[in-house]
C-alpha cells in the first residue's frame, strides 16, 4: 500500500523528501518528519516573512495559503504538504509592485511594530478571495483570527476595508508568484542550497565542507555578550587562542573529531536538558586567529532537525588579576532547541560560557580542565544555576522596589 508520506513511520533522525510549489516555484526538501511548515519556509528557504508567534495556533502571525486555504504554518508538519501549493507574504507582492493589500496597509498605517502584518495580509487576502462582498462591520469577526499586540486594529480594518470597496469584482491574485522569490540557504548544519526556481534538493544530512558559512541576516535567537576575568596571563590565554584543539577542549560537552585543512573543523556537542539530549554535530571555520582575538563560524544540527548557527568572537585583553576574557555571539537555533525559548537559552549559553571561561583559565595556567570535554554538561546543574541567576535577580528587583516604596511612603507621611 502506498500511504501518504505523512502517515509512512519514520524515525526521529531520519528525512523525508517533500515536494511542493512556494510562490510559484517548485522546490524539493529532504526534511526531518518533525519540521513544521512554519520551520522549513524559515529555516530552510529563508522565507522570513512568515513570522511565528505562539507555535499553538493562537496568534494566526504564521498564516500561509495552503492550496488556496489560509492555514496556520505552525500547525502543519511539511511532510504533509507534499505536493501542496504555499503561498507566502513574499508571493502576495514585489518590492516595486505591491498587492493592493500591502499598498492599503501602507496607506492606512495598518501596522505598528509589524509582526503580525504577514499574518493579517495573507488571512486578509484568503477573506477577500473567499468573500469579496465582506460588510465592514463583519472585519473585526472575520479577521479575528490574527492578533495583533500593538493595538492597531482600526487601521487594520480600514485597509483590509478600503481594498474590498475598491475590488468587489475580486481581488486581484498574488503578484510575485513565478518570479524568483524563493531565497535559498543553508539551513543549520547542511550545505545545501534551498532551491530557488528548480527542483533542487535540500540535503540536511549531507556534511560535506561548505564553501562558507553564511549566517543569517535576521535577529539572531541569542545575543550573547559576556566577560570574566581570569587568573592566567595574556600570554598563557594567548597560548591556548593559538590551539582550537585545546580551545575545544575547554568547551563543557565539545569534542573537535577532524581538521579539514584551512582552518575548517569539525566536531560535536552535546547537551542535556531535562529530559531532551541534543546531540550537535557541526563544523567551524575559523575566521581571525591572533594572540588576544578568535573569530569563527560555526553550525551543526542534532538529530532531531533542531540546528544551530553561531558567529562567535573571543577577545583577551590584559587585567589587573591577569585577563579579561570576553566573548560576542550571535546564535540562531531552529527546530526543538529554539523551542526552550530565548531567555533560558540565553542563560544556560551564558552558563556555558562560565565554565568554558573557567576552563580556559585553568588550562592557560597549565592544569586539566576539571569536568570536561566530551561529557554533556549536566543539565540540572545548569538549569538549576540559571534559575538560581533569575530567582537572585528577581530578590534583588522586589528588595529595590520595597526600598523604592518605602522611601517614597516616607517622604509622603
Ligand atoms: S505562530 Fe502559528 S498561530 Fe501563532
Ligand atoms: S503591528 Fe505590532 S503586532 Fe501588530
């Protein structure tokens, strides 16, 4: 029996080709069973402009035309799409030849801050192709299914309502279909280019050595900027800056398998969250090598199909106690990963970057790295001090505020 390829069992490390036609053009995945639509229009093609609020279905900030339909990208896992005609804000208009509907939003102001925008667009467009008689006073109900959070409802309904007046013979059809609108990257961990108006085939398992490692353009998942001062001098952190084998050593859970020749590495990480492991295999390719600077890139994926991407810089400058060691990066993480959310992403990398700090310091001053390399670093013991961080910062908040409050019932009395 042939079934579908969403009800074929396959297992969580495993990738499934999809076919489908975004915008016009036909494209070819090899995607983990796990990907949401939403995922690989984002991950996988760099198709931004479908933007993800909630991932539950609530907030409607991920609407695509499925078929014709609008649905929620989030909702729908990939593999069920094979075959499938999607239609994303990037289709609806060009730069140079906006739909009626990006004009109206424009014109109205129809948005704020804009995150929901994608989402009103496309379920406006699916309102107007599906009832182009629409009353204005239906709008408000009828558009209910997005959500916006600046408030900018009025003038949303102006525009979607102006365009019905102006078209009641039919909307005119998205107008950047066809052209050459999907931007094909690589996703985390894969070198394969996303399609664009071919039948390219994404392959995220294929680890051959890319060309380079291109990160994305958008706001990165976590913004990481942190120093420590460490005991070891500039010269011995310099030692250890001159050697990405001993620099990988000191990375709690990292363990570098191959030099590729060129300043290319790669290796593997592992993490443990709770109950979720990840198991990261990546490549690196450092950029700037010297005696107080590091710059790299690096990407890898786990199994799952969660990925990561990171443009990481370490500078050491000299301290009163030794050296001030600081590090820079911009990670961006797809699939489960992304999904513990920014913050304790944020704290457990900045945790991570603590005890690689504290192992640099320790190696620089020519000691074993206690704890590390290839083990996963331990996941209570990290959650845990993130926690601990939190639930320190928010005593410190609530004592200042009781002081605050204190002070200003005084100076009332
Ligand atoms: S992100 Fe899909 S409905 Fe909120
Ligand atoms: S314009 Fe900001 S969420 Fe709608």
């Amino acid at each position: 029996m042939n079934l579908p390829k969403a009800y074929e069992r396959t297992e969580a490390d495993q990738t499934v080709e999809v076919s489908m036609t975004i915008n016009g053009s036909p494209v070819t995945m090899s995607l983990p069973a796990r990907i949401t639509l939403s995922d690989a229009l984002r991950d996988h093609l760099g198709l931004t402009g479908t933007h993800v609020g909630c991932e539950h279905g609530i907030c409607g900030m991920c609407t695509v035309l499925v078929d014709g339909e609008a649905a929620r990208a989030c909702l729908l896992f990939a593999v069920q799409l094979d075959g499938a005609e999607i239609t994303t804000v990037e289709g609806l208009g060009r730069p140079d030849d906006l739909h009626p509907l990006q004009e109206a939003f424009g014109h109205h102001h129809g948005l704020q801050c804009g995150f929901c925008t994608p989402g009103f667009l496309m379920s406006s467009y699916d309102l107007l192709e599906h009832q182009p008689d629409v009353k204005r006073e239906d709008l408000p109900a009828e558009l209910s299914g997005v959500l916006c959070r600046c408030t900018g409802y009025r003038n949303i309904i102006d525009a979607v309502h102006d365009v019905a007046e102006t078209y009641r013979e039919g909307i005119p059809a998205p107008g950047n279909c066809g052209h050459r609108t999907l931007v094909g990257r690589s996703p985390a961990g894969s070198s394969g280019a996303a399609g664009v108006d071919d039948d390219s085939v994404v392959e995220p398992d294929a680890e051959p050595r890319p060309e380079e490692i291109a990160l994305p353009s958008g706001e990165p998942t976590i913004q990481i900027d942190v120093t420590k001062d460490l005991t070891a001098s500039p010269e011995d952190v310099a030692r250890v800056f001159a050697d990405v084998r001993l620099l990988a050593r000191c990375l709690p859970g990292a363990e570098l398998t191959d030099e590729l020749g060129d300043n290319w590495y790669r290796g593997r990480a592992r993490i443990a969250l709770g109950p979720v492991r990840l198991s990261f295999n990546g490549i690196a390719h450092v950029l700037d090598q010297s005696a107080d600077r590091i710059a790299m890139n690096a990407q890898g994926k786990d199994k799952g199909g969660g990925g990561a991407q990171a443009g990481i810089v370490m500078t050491a400058s000299p301290s009163a106690a030794g050296t001030t060691l600081r590090a820079e990066a911009s990670v961006f993480l797809t699939g489960r990963i992304a999904g513990f959310g920014r913050s304790l992403a944020g704290d457990v990398s900045r945790r991570m970057f603590e005890d690689f700090a504290r192992a640099v310091d320790q190696v620089a001053s020519g000691a074993e790295p206690d704890g590390v390399t290839s083990q996963p670093p331990s996941a209570v013991a990290i959650v845990v001090a993130a926690l601990a961080d939190r639930a320190r910062d928010l005593m410190k908040r609530t004592r200042n505020r009781t002081r605050k409050y204190r002070e200003a019932h005084r100076r009332n009395r």
